[in-house]
C-alpha cells in the first residue's frame, strides 16, 4: 500500500512544539507521528523523539505476531516514555499515532489531537477524546482502509475552522496535491488558530518523502550516525543536510538521548584464517576422543563404563533442586500467559456485539447484491444496534465501532437509492448585494429569479442582474409564477400581492379590504393564486380579473393545517407540514394520502419546501437540514419514495426543478447552484 502523505502548520511559530515523524517497519508497514506540545514544554524535540522512538522499537522488536497486539504493546512503550517525562511537559500533548500494516489502520491519540476519514464523498471522525491526565494513549482504532480513502490528522478540531461540506469539496478534486494546497489556504484563512496537519492519500502515487517537522526519529537502540532529511513546517519541501562527515553532529541535535545511548565499539575487519577453518575439524575430533565407543562385539564391557558416567552427574538434591526451578518457571510462564489472555465478561461482551455488527454488514452486502433492499436494511439496523451498545461502554472497541459505523452509512446510501452530487455555483449573488441574505427562487423561462426580503435578481446562467425593488415597505413571504403572463407574483407581509413583470412592479388590490395572511403562495392556470394560511387553517384561493383580484374564498374543506409550512399544486394540492406528513387535497377536499416507504432519516422541520407540476411526475422535497432532495412518484393513494440527491451545500433556502425533471438549482444566502438528478 503507498501512500502520499503532506504535513503543514497554519500559522507557523518558532516555539520548535511541532512534530511530525515517519518511519517505515518493514514490508507494507509505516508508522506516521504528528505532535504539539503546549507552551513551557522543556527539551520537547528530546521528549517527542523519544516517546516516538519508543513505539518503533517496540514495533521493529516485535515483528511477529498480531498487529493489533504489537501496536497495544508499542503504545505502553510509549506510555512509559512519557511518565518518565512528565516533569518536562505542563499539560498533555495533542498528539495522533497511525500505523498501516498493509491495508490495516491502528490509530491512537491523545490531547485535543483528531482523525478523520473521508471516503466515498463521506467524511467521519474516526478518533475518540481521552478522558485522562496521566495516559498518553488509551483507546485504539482499528479497521480498513481502501485506495482513495484520506485520513485528516490535526492537533485540535478541524470541524472549528472548516464545514464537512467544504472538505468533501476539496478532496474531491483529481489533483490530491492541489487538494491539500487549497485546504491550507482554506484554513489559513478562516483561523487565526496553529493548526498542524497531516494529510495521508491512501493509494495516491506521488513523488515525495515522508512529511516533517524535524529529523527521522533515531532509534533509541543506537547512536545515530546520519541525520537524513530535514522539513520544514511552513513549506511542502524537503531540505538535503548530509552529515555524514560528521558522526557527532545527529547526537548534537538530540543531546539528551545521545547521553543514554553509548557509542557502539568499531569493529575491525579481519580476515579469515586457516586456523579459524581447521578449528571446527579439530573440535570434532576431540569430541570423538572423549565419547565412549561401543563395540557390538564387546557389549559386555558397556557396563563397566555407565556407573562411572552416573558418578559425574549433581546430587540428587540438586537435581531436584533444579527440576524445582524449571517447574516453576514453568508455572509462571503458564500462569503469565493465561493473564495476558484473560479477557473481562465486559470485553467479551462488547467484542461480541463487534462481531454481530460485521456479520450482519457482510450479510447486507450479500443482499444488496440480490437486490433485497429490505433484508439489507434489517440488518444493516440490526449492526447499528450492536455498534451503539458498544459506543455506548466504556471498552477499547468504541474506535473500531465509529469505524464500522462510516461503513454502514456508506451501505445505507445504496439501500435507500441515494445519490451524491458534485453542486456547482452557477450565479454569485454577492456580486451585486455583498449583504444580500436570498430566501427564496423562482424559475421563469429558462431564467432564474432569486430574491431576498425587498429585491429580486434576475440571472443568466453566470450573470447576475442589479436588483429590482418590490417594496421599500414591507417583506417579501413568498413568490411564485405565473408563467403564461410571463409574470412573478410575491404576497407580503402587510399582506399584499405585487405583480413584477419585465422590471415592472404592480401591486395589486384585492374586492375584499383586504388580503389573507399567508407563509405560501402558489399559482395554478392564467387565472388562479392560492395563499396558505396555517393560523385560520386555511388555503385562500383568488381569481384574476382584469385590474385586481377576486375576493378570497375558502378553499380547505377538512385538512387539519395547522402545521403546514409548503404547499405545491399540478391540480391537485399537496401540502408538506413540519412534521413530515402529506395531506393532497382535490377541489377543497382532502383525499385519502400518504408517503409510503420513507428512507431511514426522515423528514421533518421548518425549512423543507415542496415542488411540483403538471408536467412533472414526481413530487420533489427540500430538506435543508440534510442538505438533500427526496423524489417520490405520485400516485392516487400514495407518494412512494424513489430516490434520494445528496447535494453537500449547507443552508439552502430554496429551490426549483426543471420541466424535464433532469436538473435542480438551489439558492443559499448568496449563491444558486445547479446539479443533475
């Protein structure tokens, strides 16, 4: 497994706290160090070297045997180095150890370190906060990781600086260097803060050394002899420093450790000579001398020479006295590695449920195959139950079930037919409002309409227009359009209804004195707008006459509206509450109306928003809060979910569906953007 690995510091300082080392254990196996160490730290680069040294010895020494233990046993070394140092170091380090034993991750950390994990265009946090001040290193995860993966390494909360949406953006980018330039620039901007980071491509081929702050760590087991490569912190790039003329110069570098490691005596070459190969031979002979020979003809004689061999040998108390001995090494070595493998009813039980978990995952991958969508989603509950028993204790396994857990997001994405797109900014709005906050957009042929409170923005594809005024006065609620008179109609919140139509603003009267408060407006034929108005239960319907409208007439004749926030017409009415519930009305009726097999996460708030046509086939529903659009096929009786689009943009206002039902466009604060269903 190669990986392409980039480390870099924010806001870099001269303060020498920051770390990061990288060492490769043999065949297919790298372990990567990345560290700070808080202010007032004393002798730090000795400290980091050492507890960093600490863990590849131990790695390098215990070559055999399972991974998992060798790394367990490498964080008690390293645990051990830091007890002896907590007289140097005020507070505990951030500090985050990985180490890939082909396509196996172990990773620990400690302090305010973290880990993620994105794969797939999915991020997680695959690293657990220690609750302790003594231990450097408590919890361990452990899983797979896959070509493509990247794991994000930091000494504190990348999250604090940074949204999951913007990092998936970024690493989805072909050029994986590029990704972590933009990254940096991203966080040097938006933080003040020293963030250190490490970025590791898992599979991702690039032509570069391992990243770092300092040297390689010397190995504690000898003096070192060369100081290979030095990084910088503040830049992607290696700096030569051959030292190899000068021996001393490493055990400089690092005083301390070079004072517990004595120089190892030369050793002189000599070469090999004829008695050096005659010794052998002739020890041989010798033996042959001194060993009794036995002669089948004379075996008599054989028994004249066992007593004497038997006088040679220690007393009888000795003999026990030594058989003693060996009994009880023997007791103890038992006895030591039944403790090494007793495991508590407590870890026994949550490795159970560990492995009920990855059962049931493989079982759900087996299904979805046959494409049993249902039998896959049982199970793949069913592991999710057993993972939160697990997150729920106190055991080692809770990193392995956050692990395992990122896998089951990933499976409940093809369960449930959902679908992650890449949303591209079609219009900038700031480019004509840095202030503008947009709550709303309309589609009118083939142009998009965004507005905020006061104004609408007519855009081109890419091009904005400067903003039209609807009211100095009062606030824009809700828009809608009426498409055979070209027309956009906006209700207020006085109330009112304006009409705008080619820059044109039209405000316009009502027979009654005045019109219905309403959260929603929608318009159905050349004719026809209906208000929606939670507070009197209503659905208010007006006709357009020549110069002004009709007065209102009730048009709900039995739906409960109460929690109604969004409403869409296509001859029937459907209206979405906050809850997640449907009701369809037809001709002031309500009918007989559901959503049926509805995906995991369900859909519930104050900011969804629903959509449909006549022309369109489905219903179509905004959940903001997801950052999603959920499709359902209408049917009589039913709205039957199909699909789901999982579009990655936080706080999107609105939206519209063209008339094809191939393409969405969503608006934020200040930008529309545009993807594919």
């Amino acid at each position: 497994m190669s990986f392409a690995v980039h480390t870099f510091e924010t806001h870099p300082e001269d303060s020498g706290l920051a770390f990061a080392y990288h060492e490769n254990i043999g065949e297919g196996q790298d372990v990567f160090f990345r560290g700070k160490f808080p202010e007032g730290t004393t002798d730090a680069t000795t400290v980091a070297e050492s507890i960093f040294g600490a863990i590849v010895d131990s790695l390098k020494i215990l070559k055999k045997g399972d991974s998992y233990d060798r790394f367990e046993d490498a964080l008690k070394s390293a645990n051990l180095e830091f007890k002896k140092n907590l007289a140097k170091i005020p507070a505990m380090p951030d500090i985050v150890v990985s180490y890939f034993d082909f396509n196996n991750l172990y990773l620990s950390q400690s302090g305010k370190a973290e880990a993620y994990l994105i794969r797939n265009g999915a991020i997680s946090q695959i690293s657990e906060t220690p609750d302790s001040d003594s231990e450097l290193f408590l919890n361990i995860l452990s899983g797979q990781v896959a070509v493509n993966d990247i794991i994000l390494i930091s000494n504190n909360r990348l999250l604090h600086s940074i949204t999951t949406s913007q990092l998936i953006d970024i690493f989805s980018r072909a050029d994986f260097k590029e990704a972590v330039a933009t990254l940096r620039h991203e966080l040097q901007m938006k933080s003040e803060e020293d963030l250190i980071v490490t970025v590791i491509g898992v599979g991702k081929k690039e032509d570069l050394g391992a990243a770092g702050f300092l040297s390689r760590m010397v190995s504690k087991m000898s003096a070192p002899k060369v100081l290979d490569k030095v990084y910088t912190a503040d830049k992607d790039e290696e700096i030569s420093a051959e030292i190899e003329e000068n021996p001393a110069a490493p055990r400089k570098a690092v005083a301390k450790l070079a004072e517990e490691v004595p120089n190892e005596p030369e050793c002189e070459p000599k070469l090999i000579s004829d008695e050096d190969i005659e010794a052998p031979k002739k020890l041989d002979e010798k033996f042959e001398m001194e060993m009794p020979k036995v002669d089948l003809k004379n075996i008599g004689k054989l028994g004249e020479k066992i007593p004497n061999f038997f006088r040679n040998l220690p007393p009888k108390k000795v003999l026990m006295k030594y058989a003693g001995i060996v009994a009880g090494l023997l007791i103890l070595f038992i006895a030591g590695k039944a403790i090494i493998g007793y495991e508590s009813e407590d870890t026994k039980a949550m490795r159970e449920e560990l492995s009920i978990a990855r059962e049931a995952i493989q079982q759900a991958d087996i299904f979805l195959t046959q494409g049993d969508r249902q039998s896959a989603s049982d199970l793949l509950t069913k592991a999710q139950s057993s993972l939160q028993v697990v997150l729920n204790s106190k055991s080692q396994f809770r990193s392995d079930a956050q692990f395992l857990l990122a896998d089951i997001q990933e499976k409940q994405l093809q369960v449930e037919n959902a679908h992650k797109v890449q949303a591209q900014v079609l219009s900038d709005l700031a480019t004509k409002n840095d202030n503008i906050v947009a709550n709303g957009l309309l589609k009118l042929r083939e142009n998009l309409f965004a507005y905020d409170s006061h104004l609408v923005y007519k855009t081109i594809r890419n091009i904005v227009e400067k903003g039209v005024t609807i009211s100095d006065k009062e606030s824009i609620v809700s828009g809608a359009v009426r498409e055979p008179q070209n027309t956009l109609v906006f209700l207020t919140d006085i109330p009112r209804v304006i009409e705008y139509k080619n820059g044109v603003i039209s405000p316009m009267s009502t027979s009654d004195e005045t019109w219905k408060h309403g959260l929603d407006i929608e318009t159905y034929g050349s004719r026809f707008i209906y208000i929606l108005d939670p507070v009197e239960n209503q659905i208010w319907k007006y006709e357009r006459r020549k110069n002004n409208y009709s007065g209102a007439i009730a048009y709900n004749q039995g739906a409960d509206l109460s929690r109604a926030i969004s409403f869409a017409i296509d001859g029937a009415l459907y209206v979405l509450s906050d809850d997640g519930t449907i009701q369809k009305l037809f001709r002031g009726e309500k009918q007989e109306f559901a959503f049926r097999e509805m995906p995991s996460t369900p859909i519930s708030g104050k900011n969804l928003k629903i959509y449909t046509s006549a022309d369109l086939d489905y219903l179509y529903i905004l959940d903001p809060d997801n950052e999603r659009i959920l499709i359902f096929t209408k049917g009589e009786k039913f709205a039957t979910y199909k699909k789901q689009i999982i579009y990655s943009v936080p706080g999107a206002a609105d939206f519209v569906i063209d008339s094809a039902g191939q393409k969405a466009n969503i608006v934020t604060k200040d930008k529309i953007y545009e993807f594919s269903l």
